[in-house]
C-alpha cells in the first residue's frame, strides 16, 4: 500500500494532525508525519509540540495515497503560504489522488488553490467564503470523489474514519471504530453517509 503524508505547520490543531494519524495506523495505513519547516519539532495551536516523522525538503512524495491536512491557526494559513505544498496538491489532484482536510483547510487551502471546484465540501464555520467554487454543505464531514473534508476537531475521528474506508472498505473502517468505542454495540448506528 502506498504512503500517505499529513502536513504539520506551526500552529496547526493538534487533534486533527494526531487523530488521523493514529487511526490509519490503526487500520495499517502507512502514513507520515510532514513538517513544512526545517526543523522536525512543530508546535500546535495550544502548545503542543510534536516531532514529524520527515522534512518536507528531504521526503520523496511519490505517488502517495493521501495527503491530509489538518486544520488550526495559524497552522492552515502556514500550510497555504508554502509553495511546495501548493505545488504537490496542484500536482496530486490534477492526477485524482485523495486529498483530505479539515477544520480552515479545506477553504484557507484547498479552496483558495481553486481545487474544490464543483466538489461538495464542509469547513470550519466562518471560512465558508473560501471554499471558492465548491458546493458548501454544512455537515461534520463530507465525502465528494477523491475528497475528503470536514469542519473540526470534534469531527476528527468521523472524517479520520472516512479516510479509511475510502481506502480499505466500510467493513475496515467499522472495525477501527469499534475497536476505538466509537460505535455503540452495533456499527449501523453510525451512518458513514
């Protein structure tokens, strides 16, 4: 299975960097911690300070399954002010690679690099005005093609599901959840919609 790369930048919000990264793990998705910086230790929005897996100035990005974006700010505004990730997203979806983001990202990034247009999509609220030329849905999370998005922390486990069943199955994605409580004692209470 191919790698997928999740994106730290100064400021970014902490449960929606380390959620999804736990549950691909979980699920036995390779993923990678990125920092945009030079150096390997980012610190989130409420001072948490993590240590990336890899630089982004020494990763080879081929062909990765997901690139995922957490929200936060300033960590959103960090992301999209980097030009190599700009290029690499540009470069991903043109391709139809997966690419997932949450909380200011789908709009502060995705949307103002023009890659959600036509796509349905969901951000945090107040960043609406961003999503340039997608179809805005006020939901936790929205699925749309190769996009994934949602609109905040207390949705990180939600949108981080729907990443794995994108990849490997519902029936995968159910069997994460469940074994994290995230379900009642039966899965279908739970429309992944």
């Amino acid at each position: 299975m191919k790698t997928s790369f999740l994106f730290l930048a100064d400021g970014f919000e902490e449960v929606e960097a380390l959620t999804p990264v736990d549950v691909l793990r979980r699920a036995g998705i390779p993923v990678k911690t990125v920092s945009i910086s030079s150096s390997m230790q980012v610190t989130g929005a409420h001072g948490i300070t993590v240590k990336a897996d890899v630089l982004y100035d020494a990763t080879l990005f081929d062909n990765p399954e997901w690139l995922i974006l957490p929200g936060g700010m300033p960590g959103a505004l960090n992301l999209y002010d980097f030009a190599p990730l700009q290029g690499l997203l540009e470069r991903h979806a043109s391709t139809g690679g997966h690419i997932a983001a949450i909380c200011a990202s789908p709009a502060v990034v995705l949307g103002r690099l023009g890659l959600l247009k036509g796509v349905k999509a969901t951000c945090y609220p107040g960043f609406e005005d961003k999503l340039e030329g997608a179809d805005v849905q006020s939901a936790p999370v929205v699925v749309d093609g190769k996009f994934i998005t949602g609109n905040g922390p207390a949705n990180s486990l939600r949108w981080a599901l729907e990443i794995v069943k994108a990849t490997l199955g519902e029936q995968k994605a159910q069997e994460v959840g469940s074994g994290m409580l995230f379900y009642s004692k039966t899965p279908t209470d739970y429309n992944f919609g």
